[in-house]
C-alpha cells in the first residue's frame, strides 16, 4: 500500500496522513471481514508524513486494529474505530480509539503491546494507553524532525 500511495502523489517523500491511515486500516479491516460491522472515523489535521516513517507506523495500527476486532468486538456485532490526528508545532498526536467490550485480560501487556512500543519509539514518539469496560483509547505523541 506504500507503493500505491507513492506512486498517486504528487510528494514521493511525503503522503497524506489521514488518507493513508483510512485506507491501512479499511484494508485491514476488510482483511478481518469486519468492513461491514465496523464504522471507520478519522478526524482533525491532515499533515504530510515521512514515507520511510509509515512502515513502523502501519505496523502500529495493524496491531491496533488487529487487537480492537478480536478484544473489544469479540462478542460485538457492530462498533467504531475513531482516529483523531492533532498537527502541533512540536509534534504529531493520534489518538486511537474504539468503542468494543472490553474484558480484564491478563496478557494485556503482552507481546502486542511491545510491538506498539517498540515501533512508536522508532518514530520518536511515546504512547498512553487508557482502558475501559467500553473501549480502549491510544495517545500517541511524535516529536517532529528537527
């Protein structure tokens, strides 16, 4: 999909944040059979990203997403995925959320949440993770490039 996003731009260094997260995370979806039952909603700032920052990056939400179909919409027929994306000065904020039934789990912080960590220190940023009975929310916070 990087290839394809590349190819239609205009910048090759640089793509489109917010069309490139819709479209990561439609396909992942669509590869979970979950398009149907799962609203997508992305909202805020449209900045330009790094190509070479959006591998780590897709690696990020394919695990979010991954995570919120089969935890937070295990026992749900239909839910939502909102992704807030904030462009400050200083640095890129998402925030990640979803609205599925959540359960205590005790691999919670497990091998997944090393992968989200993992990858979002190589993009310089760091990450909070609020859980609740209806829903999980992500913060993410990127430094930009000096």
């Amino acid at each position: 999909m990087v290839h394809e996003k590349m190819y239609a731009a205009d910048n090759l260094a640089e793509l489109p944040l917010d069309s490139y997260i819709h479209d990561l995370c439609s396909e992942i979806l669509e590869s979970l059979g979950k398009s149907n039952n799962v609203k997508l909603i992305i909202t805020g700032d449209n900045p330009s990203f790094e190509v070479k920052k959006l591998v780590p990056l897709a690696l990020i939400f394919n695990e979010l997403v991954t995570n919120s179909i089969k935890h937070g919409f295990r026992e749900k027929e239909l839910g939502a995925i909102t992704v807030q994306i904030i462009n400050n000065t200083d640095t890129l904020e998402i925030e990640y959320s979803d609205d599925g039934d959540w359960f205590d789990n005790p691999r919670t912080s497990g091998f997944g949440t090393s992968l989200i960590e993992v990858f979002t220190e190589q993009l310089d940023g760091e990450f909070k993770l609020n859980k609740k009975d209806k829903g999980t929310k992500y913060s993410f916070q990127f430094r930009h490039a000096a």
